[in-house]
C-alpha cells in the first residue's frame, strides 16, 4: 500500500511542476528546489520527489545532473515563432474551442487540484468585478481558460489553448471584443464562468462539460451577431 501510495504522490507532484514548467513559472535552464525543499514544500517523502522528477526527466523536461540537482530543460516556443492559427477567424477558433474544452472540463474533474480552485477562484471574482471594464474582463477571461486547461493535467492541450490564447489579442478578435463585451454580456459570462466550476467541484464531468458548450454557444452567438454588423 505504501508503494502505491508512494507512485499516486509522485504523478500529482510531477503533474504540480509540468504545469509550472509549461506555464513558464520555472523557466529553461532553471535549478529545480532541492529535493528536501521539494519535499518539505509539497508534504511527501524526497523518495516521491525523486520519483516525480524522474518522471519528468522521461518526458524531456528537465534534466537530473548528479550532485547538482534538477535543471529545466523544456523551451517555450519563441514569441517570433509563427503560429499556425494567427490567420484564423474568430468563428474558426470558436469551432475548435468547441472541439476542445468541453473535454478539459472533464478531465479537471479527474486532476484538478485545490490549488487549481482557487486560481480559478481568484479569477472568478476579478471577472466578477470587471463588468464596466471590457478590457480587463477580456484578460481575465483568457487567463481563466488557460487556467482551466492547466487543471486538466494535460500538457497538449493547455499548449494548444495557450496558443489561442496568444492571438485573442489581435486586429479582427480586439475588434470582435469592442462589439460583443458589454455589461449584459459579462455578467451572462459571469454567471456561466461560475456554473462551469460549481460543476467542476462538485465532480460532475458531463454537467461541466455541458455548461462550457452552452458558454461557448453564447460566445459565438454574439461573435455571429458582431460579424454581421
């Protein structure tokens, strides 16, 4: 039993370091905490560090150097590299969103994490009080699907949603954003934000899922209205 529990702990420790290794919270080339700290910081044994570390050695992402300790060998795809989606209408990155993130919703009721709830959390109620700024409801809104995505555990698909993410910002959605985000609209957002993680936390995985559909049906309604004006 203590094996076993042993090998649990070290999936969630090395699934807690790939998500702040791919959210670029410890960088290329960074030492790791050394496994006492790791340990200490995390309330498991340094023999489930070292399981975990291992694990992410197998997957590329950092490199265990003797003596030394744990480096991060991941690279963040470059900011000048293009983006195979930068030319992408915002009704053709909505279709994907809907191919997406209705199944991220249920793998973060299997992963999620209590840290992964209070970020979400936090960014609930910083969207919650932004009903009169679009702008910062915009940012928050981003980072609150990527968030989302994080707690699922899986590293393609918060790398692909980060990459969405990436071109929110640009000519035709900032554009898109100025029509369709006003206070109606937000506080719709709002309310359906916080169904999708009510649902999450009470580990309900098809409602979750079925809550982020009808939030992305909402979204490209009034992305469809904004493209016909």
């Amino acid at each position: 039993m203590a094996k076993a529990a042993n090998k649990k702990g070290a999936a969630e420790i090395a699934s807690r370091l790939k998500r702040a290794i791919l959210g670029g919270e410890l960088i290329e080339n960074e030492r790791l905490p050394a496994e006492r700290a790791l340990a200490e910081a995390h309330d498991v044994s340094r023999g489930t560090i070292r399981e975990a570390l291992s694990r992410l050695s197998k997957e590329g992402l950092v490199s265990i150097r003797r003596g030394s300790g744990a480096y991060v060998t991941y690279v963040a795809p470059s900011d000048d590299a293009p983006l195979p989606i930068e030319d992408a209408r915002p009704l053709e990155l909505m279709d994907a969103r809907f191919a997406l993130e209705p199944h991220i919703c249920r793998l973060s009721v299997l992963h999620a994490t209590q840290a992964d709830f209070a970020t979400l959390e936090t960014l609930l109620n910083l969207m919650e009080g932004a009903v009169d700024d679009p702008t910062v409801f915009a940012e928050t809104d981003a980072e609150f699907h990527s968030a989302l995505a994080r707690s699922s555990g899986n590293s393609l698909l918060t790398g692909i949603l980060q990459q969405m993410k990436s071109v929110r910002g640009l000519g035709e959605w900032a554009r898109m954003r100025q029509l369709t985000l006003n206070r109606e609209t937000i506080r719709k957002y709002n309310i359906e934000h916080r169904r999708i993680v009510n649902a999450l936390r009470a580990r309900e995985p098809e409602r979750a899922a079925m809550l982020m559909k009808d939030h992305l049906e909402t979204a490209r309604l009034s992305l469809t209205r904004a493209a016909a004006t």
